[in-house]
C-alpha cells in the first residue's frame, strides 16, 4: 500500500534525487532573472572577501616592512590600503544585504507557490484519502516541510554556491601565493573533508530523528485539541497530559542528542584550524627568517585559513538541511502527485434537466476492500418520491449516501441518476443538483445572507421568499441586524437548531431536484424539530427525497420506508406495512416510541 510518500524517517539518498531537484528547479525558473542576480552577488562577495587579506599583505609588505621608503610615503600608503580595505568591506556588507533580501522575496514567492498548490490539491482529493492520512501529517506538509525547504532557499542554495566558490577561490590564491606552504597546508585539506562528511551523515541521522518525533508531536497535539470536548468528558486529562509529557521529553533527548554531535564537531573544526595556523606560523615563520616568505604573506596565509575552516563547518551543517530539505520536498511532490480516486469524465457532455430518479443497481461497496458494508444493494427512487432509509448504527445508512454524491464509488455494480451513471457526470454538476442537510452544519464567518446564498447568487427577494417557506422569519427577525448580522467564528454563535433552519434555507437556494436528510434532526430537541417541519416540508416539495432519520415523525411523512441491517436491504414498504410485518422496523419504532 502507497504511503504518500509519508515516510518520517527522513531522505537517505536515491537514484531519485534528480526527481527531486528537477521538480524544485521548475519552481525556481520562475524566478530565473533573481536568482541569476543572486549568484551575481555572490561572486561579488566573494571576490571582495578574498580580496581583505591580500591588501593586508600589500599594507605590510610595502608600507610596513618595506625599505627605502620615508615615512610620508607609509603613512599615505598604509591610508590608502585602510580606505581600500574599507570600500571592500562596504561591498560585502552591501551585496550581502541585497543577496539576503533577493533571496528571502525569492524563497517566500516560491513556497507561497508551493503552498498553494499543495492546498489546492488537497481540496480536490477524495473522502478516501483522507481517511487513510493523519491529519497531524497533512498539516506538516503544509508547514514544517514547507518551511525546511524555505530554509533551504535562503540559506543554502545560493550560500552554498558561495562557499564552495570561497574555498576553491582560498585553495587557487594560496597555490599562487606560495607552492610549499600551500602544500603543508593542503594537509588539512582531506582531514577537513572527511570529518564534515561523517559529521553531515551523522547529523542527518539525527535530524531524521527529530522530524520523526515531532510529527508525532503535531498529530498528538492535533487530535488532543480537535477531541478536547471528549478528553474533559470522560477526564482524561491527566492521561493525556502524561502522554504528551513522554512525547515532548523524547523530543527534548533528541534536539539534545544533535546538539551533542554539534558540541563535538565545532571544537574539532576549531582544533583543526587551530593545528592548520600553528603549522603555519611554525613553518612560515622559518621560511619569513629564511626570507624565503614576506611577513605580509605569511598573515595573508593565516587570514586565508580562517576563512577556508569557516566554510567547511557551514557546509556539514548545510548538508544536514539540504537532506532534511529534501525529505520534505520529496513527501511534498509525493502528496501534489497523489491522484484523486474520484474523477470527473475526460469530455464534459450537455445533461439534461434533472428530474431525480435514482437506482442502485447490485452495489457493492466497503471502505476496506475485504470488508464489505453495503452488500448487492438494488434500490429504486422515482421521481418526486420520499424515502426513508433506518436502521441499526453501522447498517450503511450513511454510506448510501456518499456513494450517491460520488464521495466514494462502489467496487461492484452502478448507481444511476435519471438514467445515466454517475460516473458519467462532472462532479461538480452531481453536486449542484444534489442537496445534502447533514447533522454538522459550516458556518462561514460572514453575515446570515451570505450564508445562505453561497455561491447561488440568488437574489435578496428570493431568499426572503425562503425565509418564509422554512419559517425563518422569526430567528431572522431576532437577529440584530436581519440578514446582514455577522454569524459563525468571533461573531453571533446559532444554536443547533438554527444552524439547521440556515442550512435548509441554503440548500432551497441551490433548488435542487434530489435531496437528501442525513440525520439532519438528530441533535435538535423536540420544540426545536416542531419549528424545522416548514422547512421539511417546503423542502421535500416537487423533489425526489432520500431521508436516514431516527425520528419517528420524520419517517412517517416518507412514501417509502427501506430497512437496514448488515450492509443489506431487509425490508421495505409504509409505515403502516411494515408495522403490520412486525420485523425490523417494528422493532426500532418500538424502541423509538420507550
């Protein structure tokens, strides 16, 4: 089974990198021009950077140590190294900035794209998918992977570029400078590289630890504060107060076991460089007093290596976020390629009004594959008509109902609308003609009409003439402002049984031919159920009805009554019928009715 590419344990390096760098490429090209601009900068940093210690020897060598020159001459020239040496640094300083800043606009364009089009994505994919992921997961996509390739943006691309080019550039002028001294130098050279290459290895062992366990720390977090209601209910706050204490402590030993690894190799770098200058002084020392090197040559040999150990600690460190970046960017790629399991036809055809007849013919469905729920269901709706489907908890009663606004598709068998498959249709045009009131309403954060007109646009005239169908014109009156009052998040909260009236009112707006009641009064009292009978019934008027209900009341006003149980169709017919039968549905009004 596909993982999504969810693997937390990090990128170990494949023949699929290529892949990877390919995809993030096209996302740079659209930045071509800036980057081109960032590397500009970086030559010119560069450049002015190596320039420092070979104006430092010029200083010494000629105006310092220098003979048969009059102290006139040493001051002027030693002033003119120093505003040199000035202009030089203002270069670094100000091509440093301009880099930071392109590259920061650069990177927060390109994961603003990223961002997008991983969130549009997931919009698109189906019921199925979801069920199958760890929304703690899906989140990390979206924020922590997202922000490590940002990081690998602004402080590695380019940068690295830098540094590769700061130590070829060092290597080159200390050749030119003095071949021998060059040479002992060049001993550190191999040391040097192999100790940041095991360093980069162990580092991203320990960075893929880290990930793995915050993942596990986000989804832990995400599903205690979604389920906060249920923790307080049954107080298991002290259960999973603990849980999270043992989350976060392994969290904590391994950010501290990488900043161990660190603690070991920076002071191994700096004993390096330490030994590097030591051998310099030693051995250019003796070649300074056999005259064989200038004073001034010999610090530019140190500065030199200053500079050569500062780039090989950022880079065993700029490999670990490289690697790390690449994790991400590989689950990131792997979610944008994830197909959708629903589709929508390849060519769009002209349908028909519709008229609401529905059949399912033979469906099999299960949201496991060997685990059936609905078992060879065959059922007819005809036009105008109002079902009633019951039945135990875990009968399918629900699941009929996804199968029907295509949010899964049945493993055997058809369902067809008016005679054509739904598969036939665009999903977007099923949904239109098919309206859905669910138990759980959304509400938007916006003002009551816009919540009932949607994306309709149906006029303010029209939705009046709804209020007045559902009976709304009380709790529209009660409202401050009508239908201009803001409701949903940070604004007036509805209670459960307006939230339904809205959602009737919603769905009339959209006037479909098909409706469909899941369970839309379950959580709304007695009195409040009395009110969403106009509703109800302006609602089932002229419309095919498909209704799962536990409510006797609701039930009765259905033509038809299907019984459930075990994935299959036990009975059927009127109330009255199927009281007269003294079965199933006997039983569940029975146990309705005490």
């Amino acid at each position: 089974m596909r993982n999504y590419g969810y693997d937390e344990d990090g990128w170990v390096g494949s023949r699929h990198d290529h892949h990877i760098w390919r995809r993030i490429l096209r996302y740079c090209s659209r930045h071509s021009s800036g980057l081109a601009g960032a590397i500009v900068l970086s030559l010119l940093v560069t450049a002015a950077t190596l320039g420092l210690p070979r104006l430092m020897q010029l200083g010494i060598d000629k105006y310092i140590t220098g003979v048969d020159i009059s102290a006139a001459i040493r001051v002027e020239g030693l002033g003119q190294v120093a505003l040199m040496y000035g202009a030089l640094v203002a270069v670094v300083f100000l091509a440093g900035f301009l880099q930071i800043v392109l590259l920061e606009k650069i990177s927060q364009s390109i994961m603003h794209s990223i961002r997008q089009d991983l969130f549009s994505h997931l919009l698109d994919l189906d019921l199925g998918f979801f069920n199958s992921q760890s929304v703690g997961r899906l989140v990390t996509r979206l924020t922590n992977d997202i922000q490590n390739m940002h990081e690998m943006f602004t402080s590695v691309m380019v940068t690295l570029f830098n540094d590769l080019l700061k130590i070829a550039g060092i290597l080159v002028i200390l050749f030119l400078m003095n071949f021998k001294l060059a040479l002992v130098m060049s001993v550190f050279v191999p040391l040097s590289l192999f100790t940041t290459i095991v360093f980069s290895r162990m580092a991203r062992e320990k960075f893929r630890d880290i990930r793995s366990q915050l993942v596990k720390l986000n989804g832990f977090l995400q599903e205690s504060i979604s389920g906060l209601s249920v923790i307080q209910l049954f107080n298991r706050q002290q259960e999973s107060r603990e849980k999270y204490v043992v989350l976060s402590e392994e969290y904590f030993r391994r950010n501290l076991s990488q900043i161990k690894l660190f603690g070991t190799f920076m002071p191994m770098t700096e004993f390096m460089s330490s030994a590097a200058i030591a051998l310099i002084v030693w051995y250019g020392g003796g070649e300074v007093i056999q005259k064989n090197l200038t004073l001034g040559e010999l610090v530019a040999f140190l500065s030199y290596m200053r500079l050569f150990f500062q780039p090989m600690r950022e880079l065993s460190q700029k490999y670990s976020i490289v690697q790390s970046a690449l994790a991400s960017a590989e689950r990131i790629f792997d979610l944008l390629d994830t197909e959708q399991a629903i589709k929508s036809p390849g060519i769009s055809s002209i349908v028909s009004e519709t008229r609401g007849a529905i059949v399912f013919d033979n469906v099999v469905f299960g949201y496991e594959a060997d685990e059936p729920v609905l078992k060879n269901i065959s059922l007819q709706i005809n036009k105008g008509e109002t079902v009633a489907v019951v039945g135990s908890t875990g009968a399918g009663k629900s699941t009929l109902i996804n199968l029907l606004i295509r949010f899964y598709d049945p493993q055997k068998g058809n369902i067809f609308l008016d005679g054509r498959n739904l598969r036939e249709y665009q999903l977007q045009d099923l949904r239109q003609r098919i309206g859905i009131i669910m138990q759980d309403v959304i509400i938007l954060p916006d003002t009551l009409l816009a919540n009932i007109v949607m994306e309709t646009g149906v006029d303010r005239e029209r939705v009046h003439q709804i209020i007045e169908d559902t009976g709304m014109e009380s709790l529209v009156a009660g409202l401050p402002q009508g239908l201009d009052t803001l409701i949903g998040e940070g604004n007036l909260d509805l209670s459960a049984g307006e939230k339904q009236l809205l959602c009737f009112a919603r769905v009339l707006c959209r006037d479909p031919k098909v409706l469909i009641l899941d369970e839309a009064t379950a959580s709304v009292d007695t009195a409040t159920e009395n009110v969403l009978e106009y509703a109800v019934a302006a609602s089932f008027e002229n419309r095919t009805s498909l209704v799962i209900a536990h409510r006797l009341s609701t039930i009765r006003r259905a033509d038809r009554i299907i019984v459930m149980d075990s994935g299959s169709i036990k009975e059927q017919g009127t109330h009255d019928e199927l009281m007269e039968r003294k079965g199933i549905y006997y039983n569940l009004v029975r146990l309705d009715l005490s």
